[in-house]
C-alpha cells in the first residue's frame, strides 16, 4: 500500500529520534494523525518554542531559557562545589533526586576516540575558566559578601557525575588530571548495586565497586 507522503514524512522524522523504531514511528504518526487538532497543534507549538526559546547557559553550559539558567542565578546554591555531567538530562535525574544543592557544569558528551569526540569536543576549556580563583583587592572572603558584590565564591569540590562506562570513566580521569594541580578537592559518584537488584545477577565490575564504596552500617 502507498503510503501519503506527509505520513511517510512525519514516520521518517520520529525514526531520526533515538530509540525510535520504525513500528514505533508508525504508531506515533497514525496516532496524531487520529487524535484531537489541539494535540498536533500543541505539539507543533512546543517544537517551535523549543529551538526557538532555549539556549546554552554561559556559565555551566546547560539547556535553559535565561542566562545564567536558574540554577546558577540561584543564591541559595553551594557555589563551592561543581557536579560535572555528562548531558542535560543527568542534571534533570539528580534534581529530581533533590540530593545536591551544588552547582553543575554539563559537558555535553564523553571522550569517545572511535567516534571522533577529543576533550576539545567538550565543555572542558569552561569548566577549567570557572576554577580559576577569584581575588577582589581590599575585599575580604565570606560568602554573603560575595553574593552581595556579585563576586564568585571559590570552588572546592568537584563531583566527577559521568556514567561508569569506558569512556565516561575516561573523561572523569583526564579531568581528574587537568583539576588536581589546582589544589580541589575532587571526588565521584557511587556505584554498586540498585536498589530493588538481586546480587546474583550483577556483573563482576558492579559488585567489586560496590564492596569497595562500602559504607559503615
């Protein structure tokens, strides 16, 4: 059977989506092509907005709306400490966890030799320019002094936050490498096994890293 080629169009467009099939694809198009006006509408509406309205904050380099993004802007954060992830989509994961009052700084990708992406392909060059030290001459260090001056309150944490795979560890070791001679603390996330997992079915890897994360009980 022929298909319409705005079908065909819009089938081809969602299959560009990652994790999007070609039966998946179909199921969306004939879907919308079903449901309400007000639907297509709405979503022909948040696409445009999307391009249109988001942009990359100067500062940790994340998606926002304004610049700096709400996060930075936000006096009630821990200025002293950076959680560096790999995409925008982990910052929404560890908000969502409401576990770190920190600040972020997004990379936007790993280092991946068989795909081409070097250290230069990432946000590294902005977050080594966010540890340099702030000095102000005659102005003494406290934190709401600083945020009264609109002056940066130095680093000194970093939270290495990309995932335990080959090329996310890889990424953490070289900036581990790049951060250490400045005399900050660097630490990184747990790993072990999830909750609700059965330890049986864990890989050697897993396990070993979460023994050696042990905590007291």
């Amino acid at each position: 059977m022929k298909v319409p080629k705005s079908v065909a169009d819009l089938i081809e467009a969602f299959e560009a989506l990652p994790g999007i099939g070609p039966k998946t694809a179909a199921r969306l198009t004939y879907y919308l092509l079903h449901a309400p006006d007000n639907l297509s509408q709405k979503l022909s509406e948040a696409l445009s907005e999307l391009k249109l309205k988001t942009k990359i904050c100067s500062i940790c380099q994340n998606i926002t709306e304004t610049d700096p993004c709400e996060i930075c802007d936000d006096p009630q954060r821990d200025q002293s400490i950076i959680c560096v992830v790999e995409d925008p989509l982990d910052v929404w994961a560890i908000e969502k966890s409401a576990s770190f009052v920190g600040l972020y700084h997004v990379l936007h990708g790993v280092i991946a030799p068989l795909e081409n992406i070097g250290p230069e392909d990432l946000r590294i060059n902005e977050l080594l320019a966010r540890l340099k030290p702030v000095h102000t001459p005659g102005v003494k260090s406290g934190r709401n002094l600083e945020s009264a001056l609109g002056v940066r309150q130095a680093v000194k944490e970093i939270i290495l936050a990309t995932n335990p795979s080959m090329e996310g560890e890889a990424t953490a070791m070289y900036i581990q490498r790049l951060v250490k001679p400045l005399d900050i603390k660097i630490t990184r996330i747990a790993r072990g096994i999830p909750i609700g997992a059965e330890l049986e079915y864990a890989d050697e890897i897993t396990v070993r890293r979460a023994v050696e994360g042990r905590k007291e009980y």
